[in-house]
C-alpha cells in the first residue's frame, strides 16, 4: 500500500509560483511511475508531468519549459515547481503513483487546490 499526501498548494497571481509536495508512504524506489495530474470542474483529470519507469520525465505541452517535476530519494518525496503560473493552470493537482510489483496498482493523494488570479 502507497500513501500519498500532497501539500503547496494555495492562491497566487498571474506569473508567480508555487512548489507542490508529493510525501509518498514508502520508498519511491518501489514505485515503477510517479507524478502530477490536474482537474477542473467537469473535466478530465490530465496530465501535468511525470518520472518514467527509466527515470526520465514528460510534460504536458501547455506546462513545458514553465514546470519542473523532481524528487528527493531520502525524504520519499517528489516535487512539481510551477513557475510563470497562470490562470489556466487553475485546478486541484493530484499526485500519482504506480506501483508494479507484486501486483500492479495504482494510487493517488487527496489533491491541492492551486489558483491563479489574474
């Protein structure tokens, strides 16, 4: 079982930035894939950015060269650096995590409200 708690998020203005927390239960070692999804009211949950099973990353186009997804080994934790923010990026970010052995399963946070004024 995998735990997750995001944090970070809060109110700011157009062109600011924020930095999201992902706190993970166990060691992200065991986890195959982590990362960051969002979503508005009536809308599918998409893609923020992503570690790959090979340790690389993807982004979403609309958050590229703005966002930055990293993570700290010792502390469990994964992180998403939001710089440039702006209204758009409005939505609840979830944390993600996939997990593939013993069996594969995939878990997610409670989510954190980011919004961006304009």
């Amino acid at each position: 079982q995998v735990h997750l708690v995001e944090s970070g998020g809060g109110l700011v203005q157009a062109g600011g930035s924020l930095r999201l927390s992902c706190a993970a239960s166990t060691s992200i070692f065991s986890i195959n894939t982590m990362g960051w999804y969002r979503q508005t009211p009536g809308k599918q949950r998409e893609l923020v950015a992503i570690f790959t099973s090979s340790s690389g990353t993807r982004y979403a186009d609309s958050v590229k060269g703005r966002f930055t997804i990293s993570r700290d080994n010792a502390k469990n934790t994964v992180y998403l650096q939001m710089n440039s923010l702006k209204p758009e990026d409005t939505a609840v970010y979830y944390c993600n995590a996939l997990v593939v052995t013993p069996l594969m399963k995939a878990y997610w946070g409670q989510g954190t409200q980011v919004t961006v004024s304009s």
